[in-house]
C-alpha cells in the first residue's frame, strides 16, 4: 500500500506541485490539507478570519447569503493556487454559477464572506519570517495612447525581458478576460485615460496573469510578526505559507484594521518568491538551506 501511495504522491508532485516545499512531515500536512481545518483553529485562537460554511448542497451556500449578504467567496475546500475559487460574489446568480464549477476541484465547497483588501502571501519557516508577497490580480494601467490589448502586449513583453516565465505567466486575451472587461464597460479595444488601472481578471492567481510584489520584511509591525510566527507554532510547522487579506496593509498593526486569515500551506509554492514583477528580488537562499537541513518524515507520501 505504501509503494502505491508514494507513486500517486510522486504523479501528484510532478503534475500539481512543482515548485512547493517538501519540509513538513505528513502529521502537518494533513492537518493544514482543507480552508475548514485552518478556520477551526484560527477561531478557537482568536485569529481573526473570514466567516464560512462547508457545503456540499449548493443551497446551504443560498441560505449562508441571505444570512451573512455580499460579498462573498465560493471555493474548494481542498485545493493549490487558487484552483475553483470565485471572488467578490455579488449576487445569486454568481453565486450559484460559483457553488457547481467550483465542484469540479472538490466535491465539498466553502463560502466565506470577502473582505476587500491587501491580499498577501507571507512565507514563514523555521521561527523566522522568510518572505512576504502582496499578490496583484492581473492588471494593466492606461496611457491615453495605446488599447487594453496593446498595453496587455506591452506588459507581456515587459515580464518576459524580466525572465519571469514560465512561474509568472503572460496575460492572455482569452473569454475570461473579455468578460471581466465587459462587466466594466469595457473591451481590448478601449484606451483607457492615462493613470487608470484596469483589472483584467477577478482572481490574483498566477495563471491568468496575476503577478506578486515582495515588501520589505522590515517593515512589518511588532504585532504583525509576532501574528504570523504563532500561526507557525500552532500548526506545529517547520514552513507555512499563509494567506491573509488586510484592509489597510501589512504594515500597519492587524488590529488597528479589518483583516482575515484565509488558509495556511503546507507546501507553499516557493517559485513565485523568486519572480517578483515588483519590488526587489529577493536572496532566499539562506532560510531554505536551513530547512532543506531539516530531518522531515514521510516526505514521499501523500
């Protein structure tokens, strides 16, 4: 049975997670695996996080809004780089379209309510504070001159002259992004006015050409730190990638502000800390040596 296990796990590797740590044991792995595992114990420690309810009946998700109201977020309760997640939800028509596709990832489903805010990945392991991303979905900013689809040919260019393919991906012109344009009044071929940002997808993930900034580690508050290093120590983890969403931004106290901890990651995708589209690139070299160092168990199964 175990020979089996280590097969799936090694196709699992080699197809989902390429580019994710191997530096938790099993135990840990399988206590951060499901968005209802991390919640339990973000309540029962008073970390502030988002409201929810797992379901399986698209009706529960019905009732949980007409409860708590919009915005909402409808994703899998088991699930990597942001896979079947569907936000700001809005009304009920989005709101069931989100409860079955999201299905096709998990049979069971969370639905959460959304806070607008910073979104960031904060990269945490062996006691320190490794890394932190604030994470952009995709977006492009007008100049006056030029069309949606001309400046989304600019940017493209701009992250492959930067080397950042193929962990940060180009922006494509597909059905998704025309109709999130569309929703804004919007097409490839609009000249937005100089200064404007315009979002091209609802989702920060990095396939439909999402991108991440890094910010200065030294800039975050006391509090802050001392946060995210419990978190670790609660889930008993040698790495954890943790996923929070802060109102006014990471460096300014969490309790001074709206914020909502999302989901932790056993096995963070690493990659993206090295191909940053803004900010400065960062030398991780040193923290990941230590934890490669680590003696981990049960590394090669799922």
């Amino acid at each position: 049975m175990r020979i089996l296990k280590s097969a799936l796990y090694r196709a699992i590797n080699r197809w989902f997670l390429k580019g994710c740590t191997a530096y938790n044991p099993l135990s840990v792995r399988r206590s951060c695996r499901s968005k209802a595992q991390a919640r339990a114990r973000f309540a029962a420690q008073g970390i502030p996080h988002a409201e929810g309810k797992v379901f399986f009946n698209p009706w529960q998700a019905h009732r949980f809004a007409r409860e708590h109201g919009f915005p909402l977020v409808i994703k899998p309760n088991v699930s990597g780089f942001s896979r079947g997640s569907h936000f700001p939800i809005t009304n009920y028509g989005q709101l069931w379209k989100a409860a079955l596709a999201a299905k096709l990832w998990w049979p069971t489903t969370v639905v959460e309510r959304y806070l607008e805010g910073h979104n960031y990945r904060v990269l945490v392991g062996n006691g320190e504070i490794i890394s932190v991303l604030r994470r952009h979905p995709p977006f492009v900013v007008g100049d006056g001159r030029r069309t949606i689809a001309q400046l989304i040919d600019a940017e493209n260019q701009i992250r492959q002259a930067m080397g950042l393919y193929p962990v940060i991906h180009p922006i494509p012109k597909d059905r998704r992004i025309r109709r999130h344009l569309k929703a804004q009044g919007l097409s490839l071929a609009s000249v937005p006015e100089a200064g404007r940002r315009v979002t091209l997808f609802h989702r920060i993930a990095l396939a439909p050409g999402g991108v991440v900034e890094t910010i200065d580690k030294n800039h975050l508050p006391p509090e802050n730190r001392a946060l995210f290093l419990r978190i670790l120590a609660l889930f008993e983890a040698n790495i954890l990638g943790i996923d929070v969403i802060m109102e006014k931004g990471i460096e300014v106290p969490w309790r001074n502000q709206a914020c909502i901890f999302l989901e932790v990651n056993s096995r963070p995708y690493v990659a993206m800390h090295h191909y940053p589209r803004f900010g400065e690139k960062e030398d991780l070299s040193a923290p990941l040596a230590r934890l490669e160092a680590l003696a981990v168990d049960d590394t090669d199964v799922f």
